[in-house]
C-alpha cells in the first residue's frame, strides 16, 4: 500500500520508519526543501537505535531505505491510498493541508490525522469534497515503538475509510482502540489526565511528595496493567469490593475543573520541565536522556517488524 506522510517532524518520521519497516511503499512532504535532509535525519537516527539493539541489520536498512521518499510538492503523493496528517496542532495550518490534498490527490481513499486534541468532526471543516474521508487517529509518542493507536471517526465517517486505517495499523502491528463516539481526550488523556489530577491534588493536599507518588505508581499497579486490563482487574477482585472501597473513597477524589495550580503556576513562570530545564523535578542531559531510556523500554518487547 502506498502511505503518504504530511509532516516531517518526529511523528512524522516516527510513522514513516512504522510503515517502511512494515513493507509499505511512504512519501513523507516537507514544508520546504530545506526540511527534506533533516527529515531522512530523523529517519535514519531511529533506524540507528535499531541497529544498534540488533533489531535491524544493514541490508534489512538499505530495503526500508528503498521504500522511503521525502518530497515538497503535494502531486509526489497523487499515488497514495492514505495520507497522514502530521502538522502542529493548529486549525488553518491542518485545513491547507487538506486542501492541497483535495487539489491535487484525488484517488485518496483516507486522510488520517494524528491530531490528540481535535476530532475528527471538526477536522471535517477543513475538507470540501473529502469531508467523509477524515478520521483521527492518535498514536502515542514514538508511534514505530508504542503499539497504542486510537481510531476516531465522525457520525458520517465513511465506514471504508476508517476500515481501510484500522487494516493498515493493525497489520503493522498497532493495537487499534476504536471509540464509539468521539469525546475530548479520546480514550487515553482522559484516562491519564484523570490520574494526573488526583496525583496532582494529593501533592497540593500535602499527602505525598512527586517523586513518592512516582514511586508508588511504578511500583504499584501499573507494572500489572501493562499485562491485564483495569476492568479485567475488577473483576478479578470483585465488584462487591469495588463497590464497598468507591462508596467511601469517590467523595474524597479531586473534582478540579482547570489546571491545578501547582502545574499552572511552574508553566506561567516558565518553569515547564526537561525543555527549560526546571518543571517538578530539576533535568540535565543525563537525566533526561535516563529518562528517555526508562521511557522506551517497556516497549521493545512490543517491536516484531517483518523487515
């Protein structure tokens, strides 16, 4: 299958290295020529990490090479079946994108947006003749690593396009979570924002310092629910227990409707972490890079590229 890439940043490059890997066919776009080396750069530097953790060898590198073009010029993806849209999180800039897609890819079967904030209803805006070919969907950070993607369509989404991305994502080795109906946050910010809020407020509250409440997450419950679910958990303990420890406990849970100010306030004084250097905890390149390691690494034992 033939994948177009709109973006050249490091989900951009992050996919394209997923679906070369997988055998397809990619031509990412850069905004301007002098993005096009920076973005086989990009490529490359995770075909490097690969390399180096034996995954990948040199002449598995040089197919996967093959398979990649990087472009400026919208008629290089004429060709694609489905085009990703991987530009900044801002509207006018994601609708002319798709209206360059409109002018000049007309056998597009889908336009896939890996926006983590904006639906695909409202993404719909931005097309004239593509509207029902729009769907979201968000990969988590580094998408050729992290298998999780999220499938978000609208009420009028073309069935055969949000079919046609859930085939491509899953037979590269993605676990698709198809949403029902399209919410803020779609499935996993709500989920992660909601633990941040009470971390958060526990930490206000004066119950627990950052780092303890750190602690007792890593060491607690989410080492098991990377291997069961939250609700398969629940029913393994009982939902008789669920019901006695959440009548007592839900009522003294955070209920804040805004950013708690002890994240507020270290972003506004510009305090907004590993970028500046300062957020809840003090960063250097050797512990961000650390933590960059720590952060990868539950997701190696995901990587099964047929190369």
């Amino acid at each position: 299958m033939n994948i177009g890439i709109v973006g050249t940043g490091m989900i951009g490059s992050s996919l394209a290295a997923l679906f070369t890997g997988y055998g397809h066919d990619t031509v990412m776009l850069a905004s301007r020529p002098e993005r096009v080396s920076a973005a086989r750069e990009n490529w490359m530097d995770i075909y490097r990490t690969l390399m180096e953790r034996g995954l990948v060898n040199s002449e598995q590198l040089k197919a996967c090479e093959s398979r990649l073009r990087i472009e400026t010029e919208y008629g290089k993806l004429s060709e694609c079946e489905i085009i990703f849209e991987c530009v900044k999180e801002d509207r006018d800039i994601k609708f002319s994108v798709y209206r360059q897609i409109e002018a000049h890819c007309p056998d597009c079967r889908v336009i896939a947006s890996v926006s983590s904030a904006m639906p695909p209803e409202v993404l719909q805006d931005g097309c004239v003749r593509m509207k029902k070919k729009i769907v979201t969907a968000h990969p988590f950070y580094p998408p050729h690593l992290v298998p999780f993607v999220e499938l978000v369509r609208a009420e009028d989404t073309d069935e055969g396009a949000a079919a046609l991305v859930y085939e491509l994502l899953e037979g590269c080795g993605r676990k698709v979570c198809v949403m029902k109906k399209s919410a803020p946050g779609f499935i996993a910010n709500r989920l992660q924002h909601a633990l941040l809020r009470e971390a958060t407020y526990m930490v206000e509250q004066g119950m627990a310092e950052p780092a303890d409440i750190d602690k007792a997450l890593k060491y607690s419950f989410m080492p098991r629910y990377s291997s069961v679910g939250l609700f398969e958990h629940q029913d393994a303990a009982g939902l008789d227990m669920v019901v006695s420890i959440e009548d007592r406990l839900l009522s003294d849970l955070s209920t804040a409707q805004r950013t708690p100010d002890y994240i507020r306030q270290r972003a506004e004084r510009g305090d907004i972490g590993q970028k500046s250097g300062c957020g809840i905890y003090e960063w250097d390149q050797e512990s961000i890079e650390r933590f960059r390691r720590d952060a990868a690494e539950p997701y190696w034992k995901y990587f099964d590229w047929p190369l």
